[in-house]
C-alpha cells in the first residue's frame, strides 16, 4: 500500500471505551533513565522504521517531569516491558490545543491479547485527567491494525490534511471498518 499520513482527531473525551489489561500485565509510568526502554520496545514493535536515541529526543525532548505523567509502559507477566504509549499534547492544531496520542506499541509477541486497547484505555484515561478535552493523532496507511484501534476509540479522519482523500480511499479499501461507511 502507498504509506501515506493520515491524522485522526477525537472532538470529545467524554464517554471513553474502558479496556481491561489480559491477566498478569501491567501499566506503569516513566521514570528516569527510561529513554532507552522506549527505544527497546519501538525497535522490537516497528517493521518500517528505523527507531533510536534521537527518534526519543526529537518526539519527547528531555521534560522528564512532563514524561513522568504522560508516558506509559505495558510490563509483561515476567516483568519485561513490552508495550508503550504516551499521551502526548500539541499546543496547536487548527488553532487550538489537543491531547496526542503518540507512538503506541506493543511487540509482537504480546500481541493479540487486547493490549493495545488496554494501552489506549490507560492513555486516554491519562490525556483527559491531565485536563485534555480532545485529542489528536498522527500515522500513516500501511498501520491498519492500529487505525482500527483509532476507530473503535472513537478517532475520526481528519480530512483537513494534505491527501486525506486519497488516503482515507486507500484505506477504506483495505479496513471494513462501520465508522468508515
């Protein structure tokens, strides 16, 4: 498939599905030092991408106090971390100020277990107690799997992007997905 951007908004944090974690996982926040751990799980969960140190500090900076209450990490029964998300901001899109989700993963090996909805749950949970009141994101074509994920969570395309029409027909192709009917 053509990878093309897309970005998803949510006009409205009220009325949030609530996904429960598969036995024996977990959700902890960042703590210091946990830069590399971020880097360790995109690499095992990114087939398309290369991810490194300056992946993080371009995306997060070095706001350790702001990572502390925004980034999240999935922890495996056997105490491995194996999953991130964070709920990220963007001070200005379209003239206001939105939560983001930013960077969601899980690695392949815990996946099929409602994780990443559990991972969305904790997120959003997080975005709107920080006082977010809407919320945004950014991907491309070839993540249907998450683009669903976005879906079911109530994100809607944001066709005010550059290409949305062609993108959004690329993946109505590929995704039988009701909010895209």
């Amino acid at each position: 498939m053509e990878v093309i951007s897309v970005t998803m908004i949510r006009q409205s944090l009220n009325g949030l599905p609530q996904h429960g974690l598969a036995e024996g996982y977990s959700i902890r926040l960042f703590r210091r030092g946990d830069a590399e751990t971020w880097v360790r799980v995109e690499q095992e969960s990114e087939p398309w991408g290369k991810i490194d140190r300056k992946t993080f500090d371009q995306n997060f900076g070095d706001d350790c106090d702001a990572l502390a209450r925004r980034q999240l990490f999935l922890v495996s029964p056997q105490g491995r971390d194996c999953g991130t998300v964070t709920s990220w901001y963007t001070r200005r899109y379209h003239g206001r100020a939105w939560g983001r989700i930013h960077w969601l993963a899980v690695a392949p090996q815990h996946r099929g277990k409602g994780l990443s909805k559990a991972l969305m749950t904790a997120a959003m949970n997080r975005m709107r107690s920080l006082g977010h009141r809407r919320a945004m994101l950014v991907t491309d074509t070839r993540r249907l799997i998450a683009i669903k994920t976005y879906l079911d969570f109530g994100f809607a395309p944001d066709m005010r992007t550059p290409n949305a029409d062609r993108a959004w027909r690329l993946i109505r192709k590929a995704l039988d997905h009701p909010a895209l009917r």
